[in-house]
C-alpha cells in the first residue's frame, strides 16, 4: 500500500466532511504505520470524540490504534496503553492480540502477573506468538 497515498486520501475526506470518525480512524492506521505516533493518537481520539458509543467497530479500533502507538511510544506512555487496551475489550473482546499486546505494556511497567495473565487469555483467544 502507498501511505503517502492513503494519507493523502483520507486528509481529504476529511477536509470535505470533518465529522466523518472513520476517515480520522483510518488515517491514524496510516500514521501509525508510517511511526507517527503523536498524529496517530490525536487522530484516533479525534475519532472516538465523534464516533457514536454504540458503533463497536469504530470504537473498539481506534482504541486499539491508539493503544499500539503509546505502547510503541514506550515505557513512558505504558499507562495510556494499558488503559485503551482494557478499554477496547468491551468492544472487541475476542481479539487475543491486544491482550498479547497489553500484556507487553504490563511488562514494560514491571507487573509480571498481570502480564502473565494477558498471555493466558490471549493464549486462550487462539493467538499465538
């Protein structure tokens, strides 16, 4: 996939229609990908402030978007990661790669049980690593 492209694309939806959540949800993807973390938390909480709390995909992906870039961010923002992963799960309970993926942010903090359990669900949920 191009991501200046897609970046480009969906800057655009934006700019025509800026209520429309998914288009900041999916640049934020892009972001993300292209290791632009700041821009890919301020689209993706930009997204839920619009986002309807009865739209689970929406909800449960920009959670999950935003929750990667502060883990990718690192120790420091291990807080923020862990707090949108537990958020993600009630719209996406079964995604056993977020559990993977908080367990590593409980590690980064040093809370090795919690981590361990995260692995367990996930484990669970079918991911395996």
């Amino acid at each position: 996939m191009e991501y200046q492209s897609a970046l480009s694309s969906f800057s655009e939806a934006i700019r025509l229609d800026s209520s429309f959540a998914w288009a900041y949800a999916d640049r934020g993807l892009i972001q993300y990908r292209l290791k632009q973390h700041d821009e890919c938390i301020q689209d993706c909480t930009k997204a839920l402030s619009l986002a309807s709390p009865d739209d689970k995909d929406l909800m449960g992906a920009c959670l999950e978007r935003r929750a990667h870039a502060y883990l990718e961010k690192g120790k420091d923002f291990a807080d923020q990661a862990i707090a949108d992963y537990t958020d993600s799960f009630e719209y996406l309970p079964g995604i056993g790669h977020n559990y993977y993926m908080r367990a590593a942010a409980y590690r980064l903090k040093g809370g090795t049980k919690k981590s361990d359990a995260d692995l367990i669900r996930a484990k669970k949920l079918g991911y395996t690593w």
